[in-house]
C-alpha cells in the first residue's frame, strides 16, 4: 500500500483517460494511490480506457482472488 497521491497527480491521470473519475474513486487515490491486498490489486497510474461489447469502461484495477484476473471497472459515458 502506498500513501495518497497529490490531486494534481489525479487530475493529469484524468486528463491523459480524457475522464472525470466519480469523486469517491478521487477520494480513494487520494488516500491510497496504489494498493495490492489479498488477490486485489489498483494503480493510479495504470488506469486506462477499454471497451467491452462496444461499452467504454476505465480500468480500475484487477482482481485476483480465483487467479483467472478480473478487471474491476467503473463505467464511462460518451459525449454525444
């Protein structure tokens, strides 16, 4: 676990995903900025678009636990 990481740190991850994270996750990177605990694992800097069945998400982090990786997402909308 490390400690949190600077707001600006946040914002330029934002910037460079062309996406606002959900003011919770910015809360979490703020406390934790990258975590590996029990199979799960989130890195503020490997945050990174992905599209799923034509569904755009932002990779959070990966889980794990059954050793087959499961992505832990949160859904992004697209501008229209």
């Amino acid at each position: 676990m490390d400690g949190g990481a600077s707001l600006h740190k946040i914002e330029q991850v934002e910037a460079s995903l062309d996406f606002q994270l959900p003011s919770d996750v910015k809360k979490h990177f703020g406390v934790v900025e990258n975590i590996s605990i029990e199979g799960t694992r989130s890195e503020l800097e490997s945050l990174r678009k992905i599209d799923i069945k034509e569904k755009p998400y932002i990779v959070l982090g990966e889980f794990w636990k059954e050793a087959d990786g499961d992505l832990l997402l949160i859904k992004r909308k697209l501008d229209r």
